[in-house]
C-alpha cells in the first residue's frame, strides 16, 4: 500500500493536467470496488455516508465524519478527498480545526463548503467564506501542505443563480489558498466553460448528479479537471434496492431480483480482495 505522502502526491499530480473522474464510495466494500474498477482517487460523499447510518444529509456530527473518512482512507490505495460539509463550524477558527483533524485521517484533499444550513442566511457572506477557508488553507499547510483544499460556492444549490456572483466567490476562494474549485448545481456547458476560464490556471471539479448528457471527454473538452458524482453512486443503489423491496411488500413478487449480481460474483471479488491484502 503506498504511504499517506505518496497518496498526497500522486492526488496533486491528477489536477496538473488531463480530466478525471473521482468516484465516491459511501463504505470499505464500494471504496474497493471502486479502485478494482482502476479509478485513480476516490472521494467521500457525506449524503451516502449519512443514509449508510440511517440519517439523512448534514445529520452526521464532525466526530462522525472523522471517523467515517478515517476508515475510507484506510480501505483503499487510492488517495481520498473528503466532502467535509462547511467544516462543521462557523468560525473560521474552528473551521481551522475542523481541517487539522481532517488532514490527520490521512486524505489527499478535502472541501469546505459556503453553505450556512440556514434557510434564512444560506451562505456565509464572501467575507466571511473566504476567512474560513484561508484558516483552513492555514491548518492545512501547518500539517501537510501537499494535501489539497477545494473551495465550494454552494449558491446554485441554495437558489442564487447568479453565475457572476458564483465566479466571485470561486476567485476569492482561490486567492484564499483554495487548490480547486467546485461549484455543484452548474448544469450548462456555457456556464462551466465560464468558470473554467474564470479561475484558470486553478482546475475545476463539476458534479454530475444524473444524466445530464455528457461525457468525459466533453467535460474534458470544456477544460474540467475533474468530475464527482457526489451521492449519485448511493442514490443508485439505493434505487435498486428499493424496487427490488417494493416489489416484494407490495406486489409480493421477487422479478426486480433478477437485476442482482451474482453471489458468486460479488463473494469472489471480496474474496480476491481480501488474500491481495493480507500480508
């Protein structure tokens, strides 16, 4: 397995040039398909981490998330950036912390987010964003400055869909030390190739959430980065698992089974799995 520090330097070396896809796991068993399937880094989803538990969105407590990135890092060779919600605090203070304690699970990356929770108050003013995110960046470099902090502008998600003000946010985030910009919720090819040129020579991260019609190669045509599907991997099997239940409690048929991967094919992958790594 290679180190913490060679995690961290292959995951910088993905943003310098080229497109990739970091998928996320929502376990250990999906965080190893995933790297059998020859993905390149992974990234924690807090949504499908949080319905693994029961528990929707945002539920799951900082010591909760910790422990969950904590046990993703450990399962895969791959690095891991961590979806770390707003820092699980206001305060760019405690958002410095939140970070350091991050950073200490071993990631290659995480992200801060600058989203409030507050329907009234839905994202925190740019002041006060980028000071959270430049006490993050500061934490960060105190710890590991090979590992990557992205900046998230949440205001397609909260209803502002002001490209303008979005791009402002992601500029001042990278003058704060943000190493990669995310905006989640941009949907049009104009409106990414905007933000692309907006904050070049920063990559770009985009979420694709559904099917929205692309490709890698035309997101990497655009000059994207790199793709996340945030919980969109748990929200499709929680789809199939809830077809296959719902046909049995309300039609009482098991046909939906039929989708199932094989026991003997998911038994030997884990079985495979498990004798490459012992040591």
């Amino acid at each position: 397995m290679p180190s913490i520090a060679e995690k961290r330097r292959a995951f910088r070396a993905l943003h310098e040039r080229g497109c990739f896809v970091i998928p996320n796991p929502w376990d250990v068993g999906t965080a190893r398909y995933l790297q059998h399937l020859g993905f390149s880094a992974i990234a924690t989803t807090s949504s499908g981490a949080a319905w693994s538990l029961g528990l929707p969105d945002t539920a799951v407590g900082r010591d909760g998330m910790l422990a969950h990135i904590t046990t993703i890092v450990g399962a895969s060779d791959l690095p891991v950036n961590a979806d770390f919600e707003s820092g699980y605090a206001a305060w760019p203070r405690e958002v410095g912390e939140s970070a350091r304690m991050c950073v200490d699970t071993g990631v290659a990356g995480l992200s801060i987010e600058d989203s409030t929770g507050d329907p009234n108050k839905p994202l925190f003013s740019l002041e006060e964003a980028v000071a959270r995110i430049r006490a993050a960046r500061g934490a960060i470099d105190a710890r590991d400055p090979e590992v990557m902090l992205v900046g998230r502008a949440e205001c397609f998600l909260v209803g502002r869909t002001d490209l303008d003000e979005t791009i402002a946010r992601l500029q001042a985030y990278a003058s704060a030390g943000a190493d990669c910009l995310y905006a989640p919720g941009i949907r049009m090819r104009e409106q990414i190739a905007k933000i692309v040129e907006a904050v070049a020579p920063k990559p770009v991260n985009v979420l694709i959430g559904g099917a929205l019609g692309f490709t890698v190669k035309d997101l990497a045509a655009l000059g994207v980065r790199r793709i996340s599907v945030g919980g969109a991997l748990a929200r499709a099997a929680w789809g199939g698992f809830i077809r296959a239940a719902r046909s049995i409690a309300e039609a009482g048929t098991f046909d939906a089974l039929a989708d199932a991967v094989s026991f003997a094919e998911l038994n030997g992958f884990f079985r495979q799995n498990l004798e490459r790594r012992r040591p």
